[in-house]
C-alpha cells in the first residue's frame, strides 16, 4: 500500500474486528457457565438468567459499537489532516503586464 491512510484503516478495521469476535466469544463463554450453573433451576429464575444474559449481550454490543464509532472518527481525522498536509499551495498569478 503506498497511501500510509489506507493502511491506517486497514490496521483499525482489523482491530475492530478482533476485539468484537473477542467479545461475543467472551458473551457465549459466559453464557455456556451460566447455563451450566443455573442446571435445573425453576422457570422464573431460567428467565431471570436468560434477560440477565440478554442485557450482558446488549451491554457488550454497546460496547463495540462505540469502539468501532471511535475508529472511524479517528481514521477520518487521520485522513482529513493527511489530506491537509499534502495540499499545494496556490500559485501566484503574474499580472499580464509584466515583462517576460
């Protein structure tokens, strides 16, 4: 890659994916022990573990979503000042009654 801002958001977007395959790996670890856990329990407390799954779940989610709206708000601030830096100035026009 010759553009150092692609690879910039190539390397974020790896690293966003790999900590939200982290988490749901860690969402579905926790949840095989808590279903070893809760075993034979009654109905309400089957549910109690279940909503109380579910709001891990949401909560990890939220979690990855913030990470990945951070990336995109670094990348694009990455490249907004890259493309600032490579910017030409403007060249100066010669009046047409100067002598060449």
């Amino acid at each position: 890659m010759d553009d150092p801002a692609k690879a910039i958001v190539a390397v974020s977007f790896f690293v966003t994916v790999a900590y939200t395959i982290r988490s749901i790996a860690g969402a579905f670890v926790a949840r095989k022990g808590e279903d070893a856990r809760v075993g034979n329990g009654t109905g309400s407390s089957l549910t109690d573990a279940r909503l109380a799954r579910i709001e891990q779940s949401v909560d990890a989610i939220a979690l990855e979503v913030e990470r990945i709206s951070e990336g995109q708000r670094f990348t694009t601030k990455l490249l907004s000042e890259n493309a600032r830096a490579y910017q030409k100035p403007a060249s100066r026009q010669l009046s047409s009654n100067t002598p060449t």
